[in-house]
C-alpha cells in the first residue's frame, strides 16, 4: 500500500525549474531513499511534500491527504528533521521534545511516556538533562530525530540526515533509523547524495537529478543493470578499445568517462584475461584495469554519465535567492 504518492511534481522558481515533473510512490513502513547532488531537488521536494512550498504543477498525496487540500492532515502525518539544525541550544534535550509535544496537544501524561520512549531509541536517556548546547552533532541529529518521532508519524522525513558527520556517527545515525523503522514501524523518506548511506539503509531508491527522476527500484536491482561485475580500464587508446569492446556478446554495457572505460559483465575475473588478449590483437596497450562489484556510484554514473562526488565539488549553478531553498 502507498503512503506517499506523487503525480506529475513540479516547482518552479522564475524560470528556474528545481522539481520537473516528479512522479513516484513509497510504501508504507518501507525506508525510501532519494538519491542525488545538491541541487537536483531533493528538498524542494520534501518541502512540497512537507507543505512548506505550494507545487507549481501536479499533487500529492500523504496517508491519503492532499498536501495541497489536506494540508493540516498531512502536517500532522509527518515527522520533519531538516538539513538545518533547529533546536533550541538554551534548552535541554527533554525540554525540547516536551516543547514540541505540547505544540502537537499530547497530553502530559503522555508527553512523559513519549520523552521516555523516543530518548531511550536514539540512546540519550543520560544526556536528557544536558542543555542542547553541550550536545556534540550527532546528538543533536538524534535529538532532531527523536523530536520527529514524538507525535507517532506515519511518514519521518529526513533530510540529509547526516550531512557532516563523521564516518561512525554516521553508521550510528543509521542503526538508529533502522530501529526506528523496526520498532515504531514508520515510514521512512530519507533524502541523501551518500551513495552507501542509500545502499545499506534503503528499501528502494530514487535517483533524481536536476529536478528529474531518473529510475526507482532496490538497490541490488539497480546495481544488477548496470552489470554483475565492473571492469575499469585505462589504456593508450581508450577510444578504439572502446569501439571494440562494445562489439562484444559478453559486454553488457560500455561507457567511457573520462581517461577510463568501465565494462559491466558477468564473471569479471575470467573476462580480464580477455580483455588483455582483444587489446593485444588491436595493438593497444592497458595501462591499469581493476575489477570491482557495482555501486550506486556506478549507477549514477551510468545514467548520468558522471559521478556524483563531481556534482558536490562543482560551482552551484543555482541563483543565489534560491540556495536555501534549493538542494
């Protein structure tokens, strides 16, 4: 059953187009990822489907709410943690969620139950106390995260939930959603440009890029497209090996990127040597080849022809009234 449809999603800035034409479904109690580079529309999208932006053109619908129609429904559907902090430092980590649970009318009886219940899954039970200020980052991510949780979701929308921690906060961050998603049976909407943090954590992705959907399916299905094994080769004629390569039955794909040409195909290490001899015969040499299982990096890469890591480096194209807006 689907807990979050969308239909046709559209969000223009101007003549600036963030979310094109946006169409997909979650299901319930499934965590959904949605894969891409800054700027591709990750959050305006959220923000549309959280009701903070009106779509340009298209709808959606959460737990069976229009976001456009429904819009109180919805709100009271959802968990939000944005990219950008929002706790109140002066505080402590229990005054915070009580704060929040009395905007949402829980009682006190419960609101006590639920402190008590939300603290002890994102394991800050000692620290409750503690005024937020003296929280390291990923505290305050599991604080932000258990504040979503107060009022019983059904749909926790996590925008990059991670961003700039570290490699173990990180992965503790992650066991922490899965818990929450075991435990509380929430579905969850994560949105990331971390292509291991999609593969380990999510059900299904989506990878969007400049404000389009490129594909949406499991992430061993979209690493099976692009081939069993991957072949990475750097030689003295990429262009003419490639051409030859291509040629071949056992080649499921071939793509050159930059100074390398990456092969999918099955059974990598008996291809190798195969490769050798076709290169031999055509009086090219290889100067490097690796053999590598497929990645959601790789994934991207195949329908965008580039990496994503190349998207967080480049210049943000967007115009500056737009960048808090835009992701």
């Amino acid at each position: 059953m689907s807990i979050i449809e969308t239909f046709g999603l559209t969000k223009r800035f101007d003549s600036f187009t963030a979310v094109d034409n946006v169409s997909f479904n979650v299901e319930e109690g499934e965590i959904f990822g949605f894969l891409g580079p800054n700027g591709a529309g990750k959050t305006t999208t959220i923000k549309m489907l959280t009701t903070l932006l009106n779509p340009t053109k298209g709808y959606a619908t959460i737990a069976g709410y229009s976001i456009i129609d429904n819009r109180d429904e919805v709100r009271k559907s959802i968990g939000v943690v944005f990219q950008d902090p929002a706790l109140d430092t002066e505080l402590t980590g229990r005054e915070n969620l009580d704060y929040h649970a009395r905007i949402y009318g829980i009682s006190r009886v419960e609101r006590e139950k639920r402190i008590s219940e939300v603290l002890a899954l994102v394991d800050l039970e000692e620290k409750k106390d503690v005024l937020v200020k003296y929280y390291s980052g990923g505290m305050k991510r599991r604080l932000e995260i258990a504040r979503g949780l107060m009022h019983h979701p059904k749909v926790l929308f996590l925008d990059e939930p991670t961003l700039g921690l570290d490699s173990q906060t990180r992965r503790a961050i992650w066991d922490y959603i899965r818990e929450m998603n075991k435990t509380e049976g929430t579905t969850i909407f994560l949105t990331t440009h971390y292509m291991e943090e999609a593969d380990s954590l999510c059900d299904r992705v989506g990878i969007i890029d400049h404000g389009k959907i490129l594909v949406v399916d499991k992430p061993r299905v979209l690493k099976n497209m692009v081939g069993n094994d991957i072949i990475k080769i750097v030689s003295n004629n990429n262009s003419k090996l490639s051409e030859v390569l291509k040629d071949l039955d056992w080649v499921e794909n071939c793509e050159e990127h930059e100074d390398t040409i990456i092969i999918g195909v099955e059974k990598g290490d008996e291809k190798i040597p195969m490769v050798f001899d076709i290169a031999r015969k055509h009086d090219i040499r290889i100067n490097s080849i690796n053999l590598n299982k497929p990645t959601l990096d790789d994934v991207f890469l195949h329908y965008t022809g580039r990496m994503i890591r190349e998207e967080e480096s480049s210049t943000n194209f967007i115009p500056p009234r737009f960048h808090r807006g835009v992701r």
